[in-house]
C-alpha cells in the first residue's frame, strides 16, 4: 500500500528544501568571502549618467554619446542612449574636464526626421565615486 502525500504536505516539503538550498547558498558564499581574498577590489570610479532630448524634450533612443579627455582630440568612450535616452560612462577618478557630445552621423529617427548634434557639454570630475548628471539637447 502506498501513501501519497497531501498537496500541503508536498508544498511544505518543497518549500523547506527551498530554505535548505537558500541558506546553504549563503553559507558557502559568506564562508568563501571570509576565507579568501583573492577577487579583486571595485575599483573606485567617477560617473557621468546622461539624457540625451530631442528639440521637442522627447529622450531619444540609439544615439551615438562620445567621450573623451578635453586635453584630447579623439574620444576614449563610446556609447549609446537606452530606451530612455539615457546612457552612463564609469570614468577614472582623476580630477580633469571631460567632453561629452552626441555623434549623429548616419542617424535618423523613426519619422525620417534628421537630428543635428547640440552643443558639446564638458564636465569637470573633481572626486572618486561622484555621479556627474547631464543632458544632451539636440536640434533639427
């Protein structure tokens, strides 16, 4: 004869090896954290996050976003805008001014309308684990 078990009893079953599994996880996390140090460190950083609008004050989405040293002439970083229009660049923590501009060649927007890069913006990193925010505004 076999017995089979209750749904609640399966249930109870299956969430005590689930808390069984949790804290053995945070166990060996937490015993491996403290026994070893070999993984490296976060590197402090500073951060530019940024919107990029259209003239409109709409965010635009897949925009180009260069980066580079204002003591520089090519840019060191590239990226581009999210849905949101937002994008974000760790940079190193040295205090120097960085420019950051919108580089549209070979961009269109869904309309067919043609957006021009707005004005360059430079920002001034004055200290590690800073978050420096910014908007790039770009015309028709």
């Amino acid at each position: 004869m076999t017995l089979k078990s209750s749904p609640a009893r399966r249930t109870r079953r299956c969430r005590a090896k689930a808390v069984t599994a949790v804290l053995l996880f945070a166990a060996l996390t937490s015993s491996s954290a403290v026994m070893s140090d070999d993984h490296p460190k976060e590197k402090p950083y500073a951060l530019i996050f940024g919107t990029v609008w259209d003239p409109d004050g709409r965010p635009v989405y897949g925009v180009k976003v260069k980066i580079r040293r204002a003591d520089q002439k090519k840019a060191k970083w590239e990226i581009y805008s999210n849905h949101s229009g937002e994008f974000a660049q760790r940079l190193p923590p040295e205090k120097t001014d960085y420019v950051v501009w919108a580089d549209l060649k070979d961009y269109k927007l869904p309309s067919g309308k043609i957006l021009k890069g707005g004005t360059e913006v430079t920002v001034h990193i004055e200290d590690i684990a800073m978050r420096y925010d910014i908007g790039l505004h770009l015309t028709w």
